[in-house]
C-alpha cells in the first residue's frame, strides 16, 4: 500500500529506508541519531532550523494550473509559479528524496470527520515527521484503511537547495502548491511552520468551494458545562494561542478550523504555540505541554544542565513549540464544538490608540474581518525585527487562496444566522505607540476576555467611539477603567487624536484600495477619520 501512496506522488525508485507512522519515541531516537537535535531537562527535542526561523512568504507560490486559474486571488500573497517550472523542482525534489531514508506519516485535516481530508506527508528529517504526527490529527483504523489514494501529498526536502536561475524559484527555498496534483513541495527550509500552514492554505481552498466550510485563522475554545464556543481571530502574536488555553475552558484547538453547518471543528490534532518569554506563571498550560513528544524549535538551551531559556530570544523572537493538543490537560480531544455564540478579533495595535475591547455589530464584524488589521509581531516572517502594521485580510491573508469577499460573504451569513456576538480585542499597546507606550497586561486582557465570553460585559455601559466607530464598555470587573478608554492613558491628549485620525486613514484607504466592490453599509461601518 505505502508503495503505491508513494508512486502517486512520483517517489517509484527510494534508496532509502522508508519508516511508516513511526511512534513518537522512534522518531525522537532517529532525530537523535541523526544529529537533527538534542532532549531539554523535561524531555522535550529541540531543534535549529537554520537560516529560515519563520515563513518566508517570498518564497510560497501556488501554480497557475487551468482548474484553478480562475478561482485564485492571485496577487503579492498568491503568487503564480508556471507548470513547467513546478515540473522542474518537483524533478529535483523527487531526485533528492530517493537518495534519503525516509519518513512517511498518514495524517488527516479536518477533526470532523464528515469534512475531512487525506495527508500523504513524506519528509527526509524524522523531526520534521515528528511535527507533522504530532500536528495533524492522526487517521483511525478505518482511516487509515480507506487512505489510498491520499487526496493530497506533502514532499519535504529541507536540505535541497535551489538554484533560482534554474528554477524560476525566488531563492533557494520553495513552497509551491499544486491543487491540480493535489501536491505540496516544501524545499531548502527547515522551519516546519511551512508544513502546517501549506496544508492550511489547502484546506482553505477546499473547504468553501467543495463543502460549504468556512476556513478560520482562529482558535476555539468551548464552555465545559454549557458547551458554548468560542472563536479567536489573530494572526501570530496577537494572542490567538495563549488567550484559548484558559484552564476554565476546554481547548478545541490554537490555529486552524472549520465553521461548518451547526459547528466548529479543528483542522489539526496539536498546538504550534510561540515559546518566547513563556513561563509556568503567565502561561501554564502550554508551559506544561513541553515535554517528552513535543518539539521545541530556535529555543536557546543550556548545553550543561540543558535547561530551555524561554526568555532568549538569540536565534529568533520567533521560538516556538509543537505537541499533541492531548497535551493540554482541559482539551477538547475530539477537536470539535458547536456554532461559535461568540467570537473575538484579535489584534496587536502598535499605534496604541485601538481601545482594549469594544463590540461590533454584523457590519462592523464583517469590516473588521476583511481589514484584519494587527502589527506583524518580531520573528514571525523572516526580515520583521519589531512591530510593523499591516493589514491581513481574514486575519489570515497569508493562507487564504480565495476571493476575500467569498469568505466574508460566508462569515456574515454564519454570524447573523446564529446570533453570534463580536468584539475586538487590542493585545498591543496602551499609553503611547510601541517605544513609548506599554504592551496590555495579560491579566487585563484575559479578564476582557472572561467578560466577553460570559456576558458580563453587556452590562456595562457603552460609549460610542467616533472615530473608530465602535462601542467602548466603560467597566469591566477587575480592569483599571482608564484603560478602556486609550485616549486616556496617553500623556499628550492632541497627540493621540492625530495618531488615532492617522489609523482611521489607514483602514479607510485599505478597504478603498482592496475592496472597492466592498458593500456599502459594511464600507460604512468601519473607521471614520474626519
């Protein structure tokens, strides 16, 4: 069977050993072995990945095959990459693989088995396979039975190196999709942020067109007595992970789901959570999961006593950590929840102008959706070394294939069906910009979160903010007041206005330039600089 899975995606003639689903421990003694790294005192394998500590976008293509042409929003994030060149490294990188011992892991997307869909991930590191077991949802027996033919194949070769004179590549690395192979070829990068986030720009291309799915950048965490949901949007470092790993919920899972008819399920089985400045303290849960199965990657470890320091960011601000979501001691392990009843945005405002919470109606929830606007935080993407602004349509822009106004338009319907509320949450900075101001207290922002979750915050008076066009709740329990209101906490009152005016600006002209087929009461309910 793994012969024929194998041929499928052009590997007929492998040199090499071929390990299939190896278990955790076997993987962790062939990294070992292999030099690809080293245990730290709690067991966990830590890894370098070299030169690449983060996605390197410049480096993603998807290619423009006749099927998908038309359905692409082909652009400075989907990037067109031609047949005929994707011919040539697929070439290369089938060449290379055949000469490695191998690494084969059957995994599956998708935690709702009804919208699911088959992963063939093969790599040439057993710490990469390692990721991938403990990342994906691992098939049943039954699964695993039915897998051939798997519905898409993930070839892995971190140490090729690609000539972009060759290759039409943009530099030594590739990440190319092919939807029409139903193939991902991932080489010359170690990061293994780069499998994960292939197969979710995959499944954000699937899930709407084949199954009426919504796709999220999102966690989801559940109520573990009324079973209520709830779903954070963010893009890396705004919170996403840290804030839905709260010991009162049950974790459904930190990344990627799916809002299908009824439910929201979990396009993985594990947790990619950024490890820096981590602690048994601030996060514990997480804290907790570093250990024997997990993989720790760009984290500075004592070479005596093999002690992970969390809090040096040497290699990259972008440290990070893989486990099984079983590792978290209130997951939901079967990865699924009901209909969101509420739903938070989450963004890092380096501005520090943004107020800590307010609510958004339908129209606003559906403006602030197709912004996605947060600061790119350090390490995240190669090259971003402190806060840089932007705006990531989806609050995922990176992965999303599709017409943004396809996922919007399916968000909108969603919430308005079930009756969903939304708030925007400002992780970033309050009292000044970045370099002046402070970043928000996590205690501050988890109990902003508890009040919106349990509706706590709904009692509160709101006071409408003209600028930004959103409701401001003037008390909530625990929080110092002044807080909510940023004006407020800035020394110099005429300094915030013009910072605020300048960040209304940003977001009008973003929708203008992007969505100039934007509905008109949407286009309406966004920020208002005059």
């Amino acid at each position: 069977m793994i012969q024929d899975q194998l041929a499928a995606c052009g590997l007929v003639n492998c040199r090499g050993a071929i390990q299939v689903d190896a278990a955790p421990a076997v993987l962790v003694e062939k990294a070992l072995l292999a030099n690809e790294g080293r245990l730290t005192s709690r067991g966990a394998l830590y890894v370098e990945t070299g030169r690449y500590t983060g996605r390197s976008p410049e480096d993603r293509f998807i290619v423009d095959t006749p099927d998908v042409h038309d359905d692409i929003a082909w652009g400075a994030v989907n990037r067109p990459f031609d047949v005929e060149g994707y011919e040539r490294v697929k070439k290369a990188v089938v060449d290379h693989l055949s000469t490695r011992d191998l690494y084969v892991v059957h995994a599956i997307a998708g935690a709702d088995r009804r919208w699911c869909r088959k992963f063939l991930v093969v790599c040439e590191r057993a710490s990469q396979a390692l990721f991938a077991r403990q990342l994906l949802v691992r098939p049943s027996k039954r699964q695993l039975a039915d897998f051939e033919p798997q519905d898409f194949s993930v070839l892995v070769a971190p140490t090729l190196r690609l000539d972009p004179a060759t290759y039409g590549t943009h530099s030594e690395a590739a990440v190319l999709i092919n939807f029409q192979e139903r193939e991902v070829l991932i080489a010359g990068t170690m990061y293994s942020g780069e499998i994960k986030k292939s197969i979710f720009s995959v499944m954000n291309y699937l899930m709407p067109l084949e199954e009426g799915v919504l796709p999220m950048h999102s966690s989801a965490n559940m109520d573990p007595v009324t079973g209520e949901t709830a779903v954070f949007f963010g893009l890396s470092g705004t919170g996403k992970t840290t804030l839905s790993a709260d010991p009162d919920r049950m974790l459904i899972g930190d990344d990627e789901h799916g809002w299908a008819e009824g439910s929201v399920f979990n396009f993985e089985g594990g947790c990619y959570a950024k490890a820096i400045r981590i602690s048994s303290a601030t996060e514990p849960q997480i804290y907790n999961a570093i250990r024997f199965g997990s993989i720790c990657e760009n984290v500075i470890v004592d070479n005596a006593t093999r002690k992970p320091d969390y809090f040096d960011g040497t290699l990259t601000e972008n440290t990070r950590v893989a486990y099984p979501i079983d590792f978290i001691d209130n997951a939901q392990v079967m990865g699924q929840g009901r209909y969101p009843n509420v739903i938070i945005f989450l963004t890092c405002d380096s501005f520090g102008v943004l107020p800590p919470i307010s609510r958004l109606d339908k129209n606003g929830a559906m403006y602030h959706f197709l912004s996605g606007f947060t600061s790119k935080v350090a390490g995240t993407e190669r090259g971003v070394d402190e806060p840089q602004p932007t705006f990531s349509t989806l609050f995922g822009e990176p992965f999303m294939p599709l017409s943004p106004l396809l996922y919007a338009d399916m968000f909108g319907k969603k919430i308005d069906k079930a009756g969903t509320r939304v708030y925007l949450i400002n992780t970033g900075w309050t009292g000044g910009p970045y370099g002046v101001g402070m970043r928000m207290d996590l205690a501050s922002t988890r109990l902003m979160v508890s009040a919106a979750l349990n509706g706590s915050v709904e009692e509160a008076e709101f006071v409408h903010d003209p600028v930004f066009n959103v409701d401001v709740p003037q008390h909530i329990e625990g929080v110092d007041s002044r807080v909510l209101n940023p004006r407020g906490t800035w020394a110099d009152k005429a300094a915030y206005d013009g910072v605020a005016r300048q960040l209304a600006g940003m977001f009008v002209e973003n929708a203008r330039e992007k969505y100039p087929d934007m509905d008109p009461a949407v286009r309406a309910a966004g920020p208002n600089p005059a």
